[in-house]
C-alpha cells in the first residue's frame, strides 16, 4: 500500500492502484473531518447559549470563507488536470513548471482573497441573518481565518501538486502533522487552559491558523529540498503567461462551479435561518453537516484517485484505461454509501447527542436531517465518481453544468416550496438536500455514459460546454 510507480499508474492492476492513491487522501479527510468535529464537540461544550451560538456561527460562517476558497479549488483542478497529464505524457519538466505557476497564482490570489474576505465579513453576515447575536461570533471567527488565508491557500497548492504526481502519502503526512496539532490547541484555546485565557470561538480559529501554518512550514521544506517527486525551484515562479492563461481556461469553469455551490450554500443557510427555532436548525445543520462529511472520507478519497488515475491515462492516451478505472471506482463507492446509509438511520439520534448533548430540539431536527440525506446517499456516490473524471481529464465546463443542477435546479428551488410555500419548514429543507443528490446522480451518470470527457486538455483547449456538434457527427458516421 506504498506509492504507486509511474507505470503502475497508467498500466497496473487499477483496484489495487486506485487503494494505492486513495487510502492516504482518505486517511487525510478523515484528518480535516476529525478537526472539524473537535471544533463542534469542544464549542458544544461551552457554557449556554454560547455553546448553542458558537456552533451555529461555525454552520452560518464556513460558506462564505468556501465562497472565496472556490477560486483556490478551481485553479487546484485545472493544476490536477494539467500536473497529472504531463505526467503520464513523461512530460516532467512541464508538470514541474505547473507547479511553479499554481504557487505563484495561489500566493496572489491568498493575499487579495484574504483581505476581501477580512473587510467583508460583518457587512455579508448582517445581510444573511437577522440574527444579532450569532453575527459577532461568527465574524470574529471569520476574521481570524482570512488573516491565515495566504498559509491555506499555499498548503492546498502542496496536497494538489502532489497528488496529481501520484504521491498521496506525503501530503497526509503533514495534513496530520496540522491536525494533530489543531486537536492539542482546540480545549486549551476554546477554554483557556494553563497561560491561555477564555477565548471560544475565537480560540478556534486560531487553533486552525496556527496548526495549518506549521504544516505549510514542513509542505515547504520538502518542496523546495527536493525531498518528494517535485522540487520546486524559484525561477518555476516566475509568471508564465502562457501557462497562467491555460490555468484560468480550465480553472474558470471549476471556480465558477465552486462559487455557485458556495453561493448556493450561503443561500441555503440563509434559507435555515429565517425558519422558526434558527439557532437550532443552524446547530443541527452544522452538526449533521460534520457527521455525514465523515462517510464522504472514502468517497473523497476515491474521488481525488479518479483525478489522478484519469489524467495521467489520457496524458499517456490510454481512453479505455481511464473509462475502466471510474466504472470500477464507481460502483465500490456506490456500495460503500448504500451500507453508510443504514447505519445513518439507525444511529441518527446517537450520533447527533454525541456533539451537543443537553439540547433535545437541536438533537430531534439533526437525527431527521441524516435519516433524509441517507436517501440520496448513493446517488452521491455516482456524482462524486463521475466528477473525479471531469476533474482528471480537464473537462471543468461539464462539472460546472452538473454542479448547477444539483444546487440551483434543484436544491434550492425545492427548499423554496418544500420549505416555505409548502409550510414543512426544516423538514422540507432536508428533503429538498435529499432529492437533489438523487437527481444530481442520475444527472452524472447520464453524462459520463456521453463520453464527451475523454479527450485530454494538455495538447488542446477544454471545452466550456460538451462539444455536441462532433457527439453528433460521430453518432451519423456510425
């Protein structure tokens, strides 16, 4: 279960190849899913309300800061799709020079990002609630994260770079290091421990910076000493305009598929928050929120292994290769959340009071949340698998178009008539998160069966929408 080889990659066995890739980036979100659940379990903590305010801030705050990390993932993905291309091209110099110029882009935008999101965090939380007094805590927190925004930015461009080289291992290892150590800080800070005073929510966003600047300090030693597959050298930093002009043609359409997913999550929780009894749904959004992000821990793993398996195959034009590595991967990640459902249902009310354990409403409405998401819970499994391929192969404008429909086609209209013209209020709202992975998978699945994704963007321009002019005149040749 070590580092795949190159040519294992592109030629070996790909069940075992793809446990090769995925198990490190599982272990590694299963790293980040037990930090965020520290956060909620030590904030739940706090003395009432603001344990109830605390974790709510948390659940209202964390869209807006994916709304201006959205822009980070996208050029993540193209860097993905152009890293692992060269690299199964053999192409390494270029993979390396890829490298440079996503640094570079990272280090810009972690800077402007940082501080748009520093000065407009107040203002964009008093018009997305009316809530007085989560505002506060909520834009404290917020605050703190976007001064470490330039140390976020930078170690997600480390994990990218290196995954889409094949090596998964190393940035787990750091990612363990910064966790381990957000788990040590997260009481001391939050209560004030030994020297520390009281800080609370406050004490957890700190918590996060400081651990996640001590991962980017180990990310950038091993880079720039050469001691993973890339070394980076300062001059592959120096802009590109060329390469910078293929990040944002392949980027724009991932970001502009994160941005409306995080818009369309702010949306959603501003939707929870003008229903009866808010703090309670917000609290039992988040904290349903990090339950259920732990049976993605093997979907995400399995998806970044798609990206990696499917670049370097089309890099090394090996078209079958990469249809048979997301079939494959598909159908174990189909199993794996149809069993991941049952257990949701049965142990709904359990694993909600095992976070916040002395408020019984917020406990009812979070075990009603998971036992509803547990429908869609499969059919996610398919959209997870067929945007691992969009992502490896560079066909960023296809995952824009799915993404679209499963927030805005369907999640968010139906939440308007589920939960407010209908009256059903949160329950409506979780039904309307349930149906929509439903109609997203079956939306997936439809399109990777086109195969309009399989031509790799390395030699050529991605398309921004599926090119069906050729689908067309295929189809009449045959």
């Amino acid at each position: 279960m070590g580092r795949p080889s190159k040519d294992e990659i592109i030629e070996g066995d790909i069940v075992p190849v793809l446990f090769k890739l995925a198990w490190p980036m599982m272990v590694a979100s299963l790293l980040q899913t037990a930090y965020n659940l520290v956060d909620t379990f030590w904030l739940g903590r706090l003395p009432s309300p603001e344990n109830t305010l605390s974790v709510g801030a948390v659940s209202l705050a964390w869209p807006f800061v994916f709304l201006l990390l959205s822009i980070e993932i996208g050029l993540g993905i193209s860097a993905i799709a152009m890293i692992s291309q060269h690299t199964g091209a053999k192409k390494y110099k270029e993979a390396y020079h890829d490298t440079g110029q996503m640094f570079f882009l990272f280090l810009v935008l972690s800077v402007v990002l940082g501080a748009v999101g520093f000065f407009a965090a107040e203002p964009f939380l008093n018009f997305l609630t009316s809530e007085g007094e989560i505002v506060p805590y909520a834009t404290t927190y917020l605050q703190i994260i976007f001064i470490g925004f330039p140390v976020l930015l930078l170690l997600g461009a480390f994990s990218f770079s290196l995954r889409a080289w094949g090596d998964t291992i190393t940035p787990t290892l750091v990612m363990s290091v910064s966790v381990l150590i957000n788990i040590l800080l997260d009481p001391i800070l939050i209560f004030g421990l030994g020297p520390f005073p009281h800080m609370g929510i406050r004490g957890a966003a700190i918590a996060t910076v400081s651990a996640r600047t001590v991962g980017l300090a180990l990310a950038l030693y091993m880079i720039y000493t050469g001691r993973v597959g890339i070394k980076l050298k300062l001059s592959y930093l120096r802009p590109d305009i060329n390469k910078i002009k293929k990040f944002f043609k392949i980027g724009i359409p991932a970001t502009l598929a994160r941005m409306e997913e995080a818009v369309g999550f702010v949306v959603l929780a501003g939707l929870l928050a003008m229903m009866p009894h808010q703090e309670q749904v917000l609290a039992a959004y988040g904290i349903g929120g990090r339950i259920i992000n732990i049976t993605f821990v093997v979907l995400g793993g399995f998806m970044m292994a798609i990206s990696t398996m499917v670049g370097q195959a089309l890099g090394a034009d090996k078209k079958a290769r990469a249809e048979e590595t997301t079939n494959k991967a598909m159908s174990l990640m189909i199993v794996f959340m149809s069993i991941i459902s049952l257990i949701l249902v049965i142990f709904r009310y359990q694993l909600v009071a095992f976070f916040i354990p002395d408020e019984p409403m917020v406990i009812e409405i979070g075990a009603m949340y998971l036992a509803i998401l547990a429908i869609g819970a499969p059919f996610f499994a398919i959209y997870e698998a067929v945007s691992g391929a969009l992502n490896g192969s560079g066909h960023t404008g296809q995952q824009f178009s799915l993404s679209l429909t499963r927030l805005w086609g369907l999640r968010i209209p139906m939440i308007l008539i589920f939960g407010f013209a209908l009256a059903l209020n949160f329950t409506g709202a979780w039904l309307a998160i349930g149906l929509s992975n439903v109609g997203a998978g079956i939306a997936s699945y439809w399109l990777y069966k086109k195969g309009w994704w399989k031509e790799k963007i390395i030699d050529k321009k991605p398309s921004l929408i599926p090119n069906i002019k050729k689908f067309i005149n295929r189809k009449e040749r045959e």
